[in-house]
C-alpha cells in the first residue's frame, strides 16, 4: 500500500470538522466536486470506507473514526513542524492565546501585554479572563497566569514571583479614623473584606514577631479585590489586598499600613502545555513575562 496523499488526509478532516462536503468545500474554498473526489480517492488508497453518506448528513464510519483520530495529530505535528521552521527566519507575529483571573489579568497582565505588542505589531493576543481552571490543550490556548501551585503533570509552571498581600487604606480615612499601631489596633477599624461569611473575620499576618492574628470586622464584603480597591481607595477602611493590584492600581493614592506585616501568598506561575510545539511568539512573549516581572517594581505606595 503507497503513502495517502497529504492533501486528501486534510480534505477529509476538514468533511468530519465541518460536518459535510459543503461546509467543508466553502472553508476550502473548493468546488464540493473535488472535495468529494479527494475523499473517495483517499479511500481506494486506504482500502476502506471512511465516511458514512446519506442525503441528510455525513459521518465517519467506525474505521473513519480510528483514521481522523491518529490523521488530525499527525497534522497537528506536521503544522507545528511548519511553524517552527518558519520561525527560525520570520519576525515576531501571528496569534498568542493567553487566560487568567480578571484581577490578574487586569493588574498584572494587561501592563505586559501593552508594552509587548509595542515592541512587536506583528503579533495579536487575545485574553480571555475568567475564574474557572481552563483546558489549555483543549481549548487552545497558549500560556495561562495562575496562582496557587501546579499539580497538572501535562504543564509545564514558570514561577514568577508570590502574590503577597498587605494592609492599605486611603489617606482620608486614617487621618480621621488614626493609623494603627499595631495588630490589634485593627479590631478597631472599618475594615473591607473578602469573601468573608460574616460581617467580621480574623486576618493572620506575618511580621517581625511571627504570626499575629486579630479579629477584623466592616460593612463591605466582596469576592472581587478590584472592587475591593475601589471601595478602599474610596476611604470605606483597611484592605488586605494583593500587593499588585493595589500598587499598580492605585499608586501613591493608598498608604500602606502596618507595613513591616504582610501575608505571604500564593505564588503566581506562567504556565503551557509540555507536549507542544511553543512558537516563537509563544516563547517570545513568555519570556518577555519571566523577564518583566523578575524584575524590582519602581513605584511603591507610600508607608508611615
């Protein structure tokens, strides 16, 4: 038996993708003739019948089923094997699929993306931002920015630094409220929570002494630390908020308090698949990342 033609193994797996020889015919820009033929000549060339033809609908025969499933990853290699030939010669471009939590991705991500599609206008990414654990191989994505540690086998995790947290609040609010002075004195304050049960929850930071814990209480709980910078940056009190989200998106507007304590956090990985191909898009973008957050932050809110 000769070798199928490469040509015809791609026609039929774009029949099966699409669904039928029209469908599959327009996204090939081809006359459904020749898709037709490229199919039944694949067919004599493997001695079997791989798709199931009816007025209605097209589906893949049981041997049609064996062949698309080994055909479409051996495509997959061949345009992998393509792209990074071309890459070894060509600029930076093309797509770059990236996903992450929304506050990640508007406080720490966002930043990185700008000022790599500065440097390279030839590439396009797209970000989608959401709070479930995304399938990067099966949904096609590229890289992912992830807190917490990494149990997936099939990634490979890229640490980029922890995620601290610590004690902020606007200027306003402790002129008039007072600054505390230690951990207790929070039990005191108005406090902004997180995801807290109650109206009252106890923080554990670290400080020169070791762990100290209070009890902290407020009137404003929330699942979503932007909105929680919002309402601190507002003067509603004290948040225990990530470090990068309350640097980069407030600045010098927060003072930071109590900050000889702090809370350690999870770390934060760049992660993708291990058993793909990386463009060198891909690569170029993550370690522009790796680079970019390794290195000191230059602003730092103010501390009394």
């Amino acid at each position: 038996m000769t070798s199928p033609d490469l040509n015809r193994i791609a026609v039929f797996l774009k029949v099966v993708d699409e669904g039928g020889f029209t469908a599959a015919a327009r996204a090939l820009s081809l006359p459904k003739s020749s898709v037709s033929r490229a199919v039944a000549l694949l067919e004599q060339e493997l001695q079997a019948r791989l798709l199931r033809r009816s007025s209605r609908s097209v589906a893949p025969t049981e041997a049609g089923v064996a062949f698309y499933a080994r055909a479409s990853r051996g495509m997959s290699l061949l345009v992998e094997a393509r792209e990074a030939v071309v890459d070894l010669e060509a600029q930076i471009r093309g797509p770059i699929r990236i996903t992450t939590a929304v506050d990640m991705g508007v406080w720490q991500l966002a930043p990185l993306v700008a000022s790599f599609v500065e440097q390279h206008p030839a590439v396009m990414i797209d970000v989608v931002l959401t709070g479930r654990v995304v399938d990067l191989i099966e949904e096609g994505f590229d890289l992912a920015l992830r807190a917490g540690p990494i149990r997936d086998e099939s990634l490979i995790a890229k640490k980029i630094g922890p995620a601290p947290f610590a004690l902020y609040a606007a200027p306003a609010y402790l002129e008039q409220a007072g600054r505390p002075r230690q951990i207790a004195d929070l039990a005191k304050h108005r406090c902004v929570l997180f995801r807290a049960r109650r109206a009252q929850e106890v923080w554990t930071l670290h400080g020169p002494a070791g762990e100290e814990s209070v009890s902290v209480q407020g009137a404003v709980n929330t699942d979503d630390f932007s909105f929680a910078l919002q309402v601190v940056l507002s003067g509603a009190g004290i948040g225990l908020l990530p470090s990068f989200i309350a640097e980069r998106g407030a600045g010098k507007l927060l003072e930071r308090v109590l900050p000889r304590y702090a809370l350690p956090g999870e770390p934060v990985h760049l992660v993708y698949p291990a058993n793909r191909y990386l463009p060198r898009r891909v690569s170029a973008f993550r370690d522009f990342v790796l680079q970019s957050e390794s290195a000191p932050q230059r602003s730092k809110p103010r501390a009394r």
